[in-house]
C-alpha cells in the first residue's frame, strides 16, 4: 500500500531542521541505560527446560521501540512481550537515536549473546532525519540481515518513512531501500511502521515525532500480521 503523507505532526517540515540536534542529544541520554541488552519482559529467575525453548525474537530499534517519552511498559514492544507471554522471549535492544551504523557495530555481540530465533529490524529513521546516504542505510542493514540469516534467524524488516524535506528522489531511495531489501533477501516487511499513526495528531507526541502511549497497540497491530505466521513457523520447527 502506498501512503501518502501529508506536512503535519510527525511530518512537518518544521522538525527536520531540528531532528539532527533532538536525536543526537537523545542518543547520549539514553545510550548509558541502554547498552545492556535487557529483556522486554523479564523472566522470573526459574531455570527451567520450557524457557529455554521458547523462540527469542530480537528488537533491534531507535527510540520507535525503546518506548520513548512514555513508561516502558507502555511501549509496542512490551505489549509484544506481555501478548507473548508464555510463548516466546522478547530481547529489546533498541537505543533511542541509533543509526543503521550504531546498530550494525554493536550488533554481531548481541546477535551472539541472544542467539535470536527471530530478528525485528526497525532501523533507519535517523539515518533518513539526517539526510545520510541511502546507499550506506542499505549497506548497515543488508549487514545485519545477512548476520542474522547466516545464524539462522529469521528477519522482519520494519520500514519507515520520512518527510520530503530533503526532496522526493531522496524520500523514494529512503523508502526504497526497505522494499528493495524485502525482494533480496526474501524478507517479510512492514513498509510503514507508523501506519494510521504518523498523521494523527492525537497519536503523537508534542514534539511531533515520537508516538504517544496510546499510539502503542496500533503500532503492534501493524507489526503482527507479519509477526505471527513467522511465530508459528517457528513454533512447528521447534517441534
């Protein structure tokens, strides 16, 4: 589905100019709470045969899933967490202001540690606010993708869009670059994170970028269609 965006809330033409400043300075006050990898919903400290086999599903983000300007309970993927509750590990590695660059350098140690069954992709906004290559944002996440297939997780890549600040040839190579990599690597794709939720004032934040607590199930809905055959695909091989 195309989406047509139009200059309000999250896509004001107003906020670009001031993105660069915002998501820099959000990297370094979130960065020192978020260099451990925790879990989106913590286990109960019980070592258990049935925990360990339950799929890890891997939240690699920016601050679209590190919930914030709200609790962290209210974000999407805690509400991932709790709807999996029983059924599957959720690891949300997600910073607030990460590139496609930061999350490449730390990610072969996480995708280590975790061991993921399942990679969440949402990487690539800030690259996109700050006016960076498409070609580079392409080259960090096809890294990441091929990482995580090379360790036989699969991968859900989560697209988002941007403004036309920086023009429409530069917003098409954006978006591009998730469709073009979904047709390569023959990857599920969400094309737009933040669908029914990035033009809705009602749905976002004051400072017109970040979505609002009640814009968190909305998110999670757009993520599930593509999530849940891959749970269950994950689920059967388990078997």
């Amino acid at each position: 589905m195309h989406t047509t965006l139009l200059k309000t809330g999250f896509f004001n033409t107003a906020f670009a100019k001031s993105a660069f400043s915002n998501f820099v300075m959000l990297a370094a006050i979130t960065l020192a709470a978020c260099l451990s990898v925790l879990p989106a919903h913590a286990d109960d400290g019980h070592d258990d045969d049935s925990a360990h086999s339950l799929p890890t599903l891997l939240v690699m983000g920016d601050s679209l899933s590190a919930a914030y300007g709200i609790e962290e309970e209210q974000g999407w993927v805690a509400l991932l967490a709790q709807r999996l509750e029983g059924e599957a590990e959720v690891v949300n590695a997600s910073i607030s202001g990460e590139t496609t660059a930061g999350g490449a350098q730390r990610f072969a140690d996480i995708l280590r540690q975790r061991q993921p069954d399942i990679v969440l992709l949402e990487l690539g906004g800030n690259d996109g606010l700050r006016g960076l290559p498409p070609a580079q944002m392409r080259a960090n996440l096809a890294s990441m993708i091929e990482q995580s297939q090379q360790a036989d997780a699969e991968v859900l890549l989560l697209g988002i869009d941007i403004p036309p600040n920086y023009g429409q040839a530069y917003r098409d190579a954006f978006t591009g670059v998730f469709h073009s990599l979904a047709d390569e690597y023959a990857l599920s794709l969400v094309p737009f994170l933040l669908e029914d939720v990035a033009l809705n004032t009602q749905l976002m934040q004051s400072d017109g970028i970040h979505p609002t607590a009640e814009a968190q199930p909305i998110i999670l809905d757009n993520v599930w269609p593509e999530l849940e055959p891959m749970l269950e695909a994950s689920h059967q091989a388990a078997r």
